[in-house]
C-alpha cells in the first residue's frame, strides 16, 4: 500500500528587528512592527493536516504485511533535532544556543539571556568605540568577516552597524519611545524586550556609504544591498526580513538586516525565497 503524509509544521510571524538613530539613544535605526500588536504575545499555530492514505484495490489485500512509509515533504529540508526552537509553556525559547532558534512576536528569549561567546568580527563598523552592538556570536562574527572580505575583493564596502543588543538595552530604547510617541504607535515599530532578534547575537545590521550608512529600505536599490542580496547566502546570512513577505514575518522589509543561519540552510532559504518560519514549514526532523 502507498501511503502520502504531508506533515505541516508551526508557522510563526516575527516582533524583533531594527530601529534607526534618534537624538537620545545612540542607535542609527528603527524597529517596526505589525500594528496588530494586541496579538503580539499570541501564538497562531497551523495544526498539523495528516493526508488520508490512498488506496487502490489491488493494494488492499497485502496492507497488513507492508510496512508504513515514514513521513516525507517533497520540498522538505531534512534537519536535526536539535536546531528546532524548544518552547516553554509561557513561550520563552529554552535551547537558547541553538543557531537556528526563531525569535518573533510569539517567541521570546529569556531576560536574563546573554550568548557566552560573544566577540568583535573584524570588520569596518560605521562608528568608533566600543560599544556591545559590536559584538556577534563567535560563528556568527567569523562568517561575517568573510562576507566583509568577499564583497571587499569585488570592491563594495559595507559597514557593520547594529550586532548584539542586550535586553535591558531593548527595554530602554522601547520605553523611551513610548515617553515620546506613546504606547500604541510605539507598538508598532519598536520591539517588546525579549521579543529582538538582535538579542541572539546572531544578528548585524549593515549599510554603505552610498546609502549613507543609514538603515533604510533605499539600501537594497545600492549597489552594495544589491550584492549583499546575491551573495550573503555564501557566506550563511539570510535577508531576514525580505520584500513581499511581510505577511509572512509581521516586519516591513529590511534589507539591511543580516541574520547568520550557516551556509546550508542560507542556500536552501535563498533557493527557494523563504523566509525563516516558511523553512521551519518545511523542516523535517530526524
């Protein structure tokens, strides 16, 4: 007998991201949201649809003495255990060290979270000192150093300007803004603490001197965001948050930020124009 299983996995919309320079905070770009933001802490599952089985009739009589095929997804990335995000009962990510751990509006990292490896890629950054937006995850910052020296030998010059951020940093950016603009607009642009992606240390936000070294969507029509855009995968760095997928990840686009999945999975996900939640739809645990 011939058995067709399609096994649909938790799709999820995004509430981390960037946010540009105001006069008081020492930050050159925005984070934006969903306005839909009542729904920010409420998780929106796709439960799983099990095909039923097809059967013809020559099949019937041997159905007991075959055995049953195991779950497969033609489009499928099969993917261990391990980098699948672990949730605890209030949301909050518990294998905090995963690589690929998805961070959105409905997933979160705990407040006390800081990655253990922690460093400075040597890279041009768009500002002196040294400040924690600097620092990447030791994989992380590596690969970013080869992205760097990759576009430098084509001669496109990027500069790192946004890394690692801190919860208690997250905290007072988004509550400055809300003593500026107010809770409601604030929510929608600004991340709630412990819902950035910037917190995993994963992620850096870069720009150019064409698009002067500001974080806007005028970045992806550069020269340099039109090279970041082809070559990033190479290097294990998605768009996280591309154009035409808003629905998708709850953010506008960004081309600016970078987020390292490792060059596998970077590929698969530029292959195929995913997005990070549209990949774990298709992730197939072994």
């Amino acid at each position: 007998m011939k058995y067709k299983i399609a096994a649909a996995l938790v799709s999820v919309s995004l509430l981390s991201g960037c946010s540009q320079e105001i006069k008081d905070i020492d930050w050159k770009f925005w984070e934006k949201f969903s306005k839909e933001e009542n729904n920010a802490n409420v998780s929106e599952e796709v439960p799983a649809e099990d095909k039923i089985p097809e059967e013809t009739e020559g099949d019937q009589g041997d159905a007991e003495n075959e055995p049953e095929t195991p779950p497969t997804n033609e489009n499928g990335y099969v993917l261990d255990e391990q980098y699948f995000t672990v949730l605890n009962q209030e949301k909050v990510i518990e294998n905090t060290d995963n690589i690929l751990l998805v961070v959105n509006k409905n997933q979160a990292l705990p407040a006390n979270y800081v990655p253990a490896d922690l460093t400075i890629p040597n890279v041009a950054f768009s500002f002196e000192g040294d400040y924690e937006k600097k620092y990447l995850r030791e994989e992380a910052a590596r690969a970013l150093e080869e992205l760097f020296a990759a576009a430098t030998s084509e001669n496109v010059e990027l500069f790192a300007v946004s890394g690692y951020r801190s919860y208690e940093t997250q905290y007072g950016v988004y509550n400055s803004y809300i003593k500026k603009w107010g809770e409601e607009k604030t929510n929608t642009f600004s991340a709630i603490p412990g819902h950035s992606e910037h917190q995993t240390g994963l992620t850096m936000d870069i720009s150019s001197r064409s698009n002067a070294l500001d974080l806007t969507e005028e970045f992806g029509e550069t020269p340099e965001g039109q090279w970041v855009k082809q070559n990033a995968y190479k290097h294990g760095f998605i768009i996280r948050y591309p154009k035409g997928k808003e629905v998708v990840t709850g953010y506008q686009y960004e081309p600016w930020h970078l987020r390292y999945v490792g060059k596998e999975v970077a590929e698969y996900i530029h292959t195929h124009d995913l997005t990070l939640e549209e990949f774990f739809d298709r992730a197939i645990k072994q």
